[in-house]
C-alpha cells in the first residue's frame, strides 16, 4: 500500500508542479487536461487547458494534483513533511519553496532535529522541513 497527497490548485498545477520538480528534484509524469477528454463538455472553456489530473515523481514517492473546477479552497489541516539528513540540502529546499510564499517557522535547530521549518509556498501549499542532521552541511 502507498498513501499519495493530491493537491488541489486555483488553475495554477501545472505551474506548481514544475515549480516543485526544480526545487525537490522530481520528474513530472502525467499531465491531462480538461480539453481532449470525456470531461471536457463537463467544465466552462476557460477549463479546457487546466490540468485535470497529474503526477510527478521523487524516487519511489507520487505526487498527484490537479486544478478541480468550481470554488477553490485553499489547503488546510495538513502538511506536506520532508524528512532529509543534509543540513545544507534542507536549507536550499526551504529557501525555493519560501520564495514568494510565506515562512511560518524559520528553518532553525530545535531539540530534535538539526534544522526544522515550516513554511506555505507561493501557491499556498503547506510545507514542514525536517532535517535530523546526519550528514554535515
């Protein structure tokens, strides 16, 4: 069994998912659109080019979003968590995903990790970094 996060965007998944296999080094799979498909006489024309359903990849994890028509609700009581060893690493990640977002909890030293950070991307996507620390910086 896996457990995948679908995410839901405001018209702006393709965009975030590129984003998002920049920053994480993943690889975007699936990508379709409303137009083309059985859906397509479904949703209003402007919908035509909005992503309907796509995955990317990062090593063996998936994850799968979309731009749902209708009311946009922004995510909320969840985060996506990333575990890494490299403080370095964690410092680069948070510093991509923070960039036109917002910084919740600066990505600092706690008591149980070497870096540790919260923060919501530019497209409104809740993020915690972890890092334990293994690897220097």
């Amino acid at each position: 069994m896996q457990i995948n996060p679908y995410l839901s965007f405001n018209g702006n998944c393709e965009e975030a998912f590129n984003f998002y296999a920049r920053c994480l080094g993943g690889k975007v799979g699936t990508l379709f659109r409303y137009g083309g498909t059985p859906m397509a006489g479904d949703v209003p024309p402007e919908m035509s080019e909005k992503v309907m359903h796509a995955t990317m990849t990062f090593g063996d994890q998936v994850l799968m979003g979309g731009d749902p028509p209708g009311p946009y609700e922004a995510p909320k009581g969840f985060s996506l968590a990333i575990h890494l060893t490299s403080e370095k690493e964690a410092e680069r990640i948070f510093s991509e995903l923070a960039a036109g977002g917002s910084t919740v909890t600066p990505l600092e030293k706690t008591f149980w990790a070497a870096r540790f950070g919260m923060l919501v991307d530019r497209f409104g996507v809740p993020w915690m970094i972890n890092c334990e620390g293994a690897t220097p910086s």
